[in-house]
C-alpha cells in the first residue's frame, strides 16, 4: 500500500501515475507544515516524475495523523512531501551478456 512506503535517503522515488496534479494559480501544498522548511506544491509533481530523497521517511505528529513524509530534492530546491506520492522507481538493468 502506498501510505506504508518507508523510503530511505539517497533513493530515487517516481510520482505514481494516479497521482492527481491539482490546478490552481500557485498549485496546491502537498506536504507537511514544518519550521525550516519548504513544502511542495502539486505543480512540482507531475506523474512519472523522478526525485532523489534528500531524507528518510518520517512520521508527521497526530495533527497530521501521523502520516509520512519525505524531503525530496526539486528543480527549485529541497521541499517536503507526503510519502504516498511517490513509489519505488524501478531500475532498468543493462544485459551484459553479448554472445
């Protein structure tokens, strides 16, 4: 399940394609509020997009119902994000093996 993905620094993380990017003139918050730093809008994060994890996965305290989330590094920065955003990206491994 998603909400459960622990991810651990240094890895890369692609935005799920059910991920639903919402519109508005400065896009949406998606992430937790913390003191120092930044949280992610959703126009930072189309589908299939790939991060490197800046941070291991973290609980958010119970105002945020402990939910988890991750510092990714962007285009524009370091910026928080809500762990069910992404899933694990799959590394293409090359075959070595010519004949």
């Amino acid at each position: 399940m998603a909400r459960n993905l622990r991810f651990k620094q240094g890895e890369l993380v692609e935005v799920r394609s059910t991920f639903k990017v919402l519109s508005s003139f400065g896009g949406v918050r998606y992430g937790p509020d913390i003191r120092g730093k930044i949280t992610a809008n959703s126009t930072l994060l189309p589908p299939g997009a790939t991060f490197l994890t800046l941070s291991d996965s973290t609980e958010a305290g119970h105002q945020q119902n402990r939910r988890l989330w991750v510092e990714i590094l962007t285009n524009e920065g370091p910026r928080v994000v809500w762990s069910n955003v992404f899933k694990m990206r799959q590394i293409k491994e090359e075959n070595d093996h010519a004949v």
